[in-house]
C-alpha cells in the first residue's frame, strides 16, 4: 500500500491540532503566529509525544521525563534540534523497549516551519509501525505476518510503504518483500527485537541510491537487496521508505 491515505489525512489533521493547541496564544494570536515554534523546550516536546498517545486512547504518564503510554516499558521520548543544518531541523524520537533494546531514529523537518514538517514526517512514517510494534495498537496501514527465520519465529510487523513525489505508472517491487527477507534471514539475529529501515531514491534515469539500516546501523546486505530490484526509472526524483519490525515469540 502506497501511503495510505488514511494516515497521511489523519497525521496532518493530528499535527494541526498540536500544534494550534501548544503553539498558539489564542488571545494574542498575530503575536504568537510570528513566533511560533521558534523555541521547542523539553517540557512542550514532552506535551506533543502524550498528548500524541493519548489520541491513540492510552493513558500516557510522565516517568523520568519519559512519556510511558501504557504505565510500563516501553517508554518514548522525543528531541529537537531546530539546526541540525544550515537548512534542514531534525526530530529525534528514542524509544527505551528495555534494559537491552533502545530504538533511536531522527526526522529532518524543512522550510519554514520546520519542527510541523518533521512532526507530520514522524507521525506519517513511523508512529503506525511503533504502536502496533510496541503498544498493540490496532494500525490498520500496518502488515502483520509470522516469519521464520533462522529455527526461531517471529511477528513481522510491516510499515507502509512512505513514497515522495510518486509517478504515475509507480509501484513497490513485486518481490521487495521476499527480497528482503531473504536479506534480513541471512543475518544473525536471536534478540527479542530486530529493527530494519530500508530506503530508495531515483534521483534520474542513471542515478539512483540504496540503503539500509539495521538497529541503526548501516546494513550494506540491505542496501544491495533493495538496489537489485526493479524500481521504476524515470527522469525526475521520487523516493520510497519503509521498515520492519521484528518481535521474537
């Protein structure tokens, strides 16, 4: 499924109502639309991630600056840094799954209002495969299948396919998936979680780029997996991101 429209409808109406709910001064409102998100404190970032859960209908509470959504682990927090570059703002988001496991990965936010961008980035792309991997919410634009690999099982959650600038005659790959489970059985795994983000840009008819990342570290077997597939090629630039979420059973 290529960006569900569902979701992409929903994340934009959910960062417009956090952002007008933290963001604003309703009774000096030209004041604040002047100087809006120009300071995102730890305190507000912390009001956006739970207020975010709680209109996913969890009881999210405060635990050591941590926002815990269901009164145990796993626990999530989020950071700004509005200069990451000259240009482009990035939204940090870490989930602590366990003494064993924390997920790290960052959203770039650009333009103008950039913490919105990077806002609308995370809850687009990532939040749906987050619940369902690790809160047990039903998110309909997320796939979940049992895999075996390697004499052990596990529940493989899918993340929608996150596509920029799409053409008309696109689509995934027919065998991205068994392509990349292929990739993802060859590896050593054995801990609870696994976690793989995998990334492809065509850039024009001749250049293009793979990669791939595993528990956020470069996966060049990833990389190589999505390279060899048959991606549509055109002329103009289009991007496609997804990942995969392993939970041992």
């Amino acid at each position: 499924m290529i960006l569900n429209s569902f979701n992409t409808k929903f994340s934009k109406t959910l960062v417009n109502f956090l952002l007008k709910f933290f963001c604003y001064n309703l009774n000096s409102k030209i004041k604040h639309i002047r100087t809006r998100m120009s300071v995102i404190d730890e305190n507000k970032l912390f009001k956006i991630v739970e207020a975010i859960f709680k209109a996913h209908g969890f009881d999210a509470q405060e635990k050591d600056g941590w926002v815990v959504p269901t009164g145990t682990l796993p626990a999530i927090k989020a950071f700004w840094y509005p200069e990451a570059t000259d240009t482009v703002g990035q939204l940090t988001i870490e989930i602590f799954v366990n003494e064993k496991t924390s997920i790290i990965e960052s959203f770039a936010g650009y333009g103008e209002k950039k913490f919105e961008s990077a806002l609308e980035n995370f809850i687009s792309n990532a939040l749906p495969l987050y619940l369902s991997a690790f809160w047990g919410y039903d998110a309909p634009s997320i796939a979940i299948d049992t895999w075996e690999l390697n004499g052990e099982q596990y529940l493989a959650f899918i993340g929608d396919y996150g596509v920029i600038n799409p053409k008309v005659d696109f689509s995934i790959p027919e065998d991205y998936l068994e392509i990349i489970y292929d990739a993802i059985e060859a590896e050593v795994l054995g801990d609870d979680y696994h976690w793989f983000n995998l990334f492809y840009a065509n850039f024009d008819a001749q250049n293009r780029h793979a990669e791939a990342l595993k528990e956020n570290e470069t996966w060049e077997p990833g990389s190589k997996a999505i390279a060899s597939l048959d991606w549509l090629k055109v002329y103009d630039y289009y991007s496609v991101r997804q990942s995969i979420i392993l939970k041992k059973i």
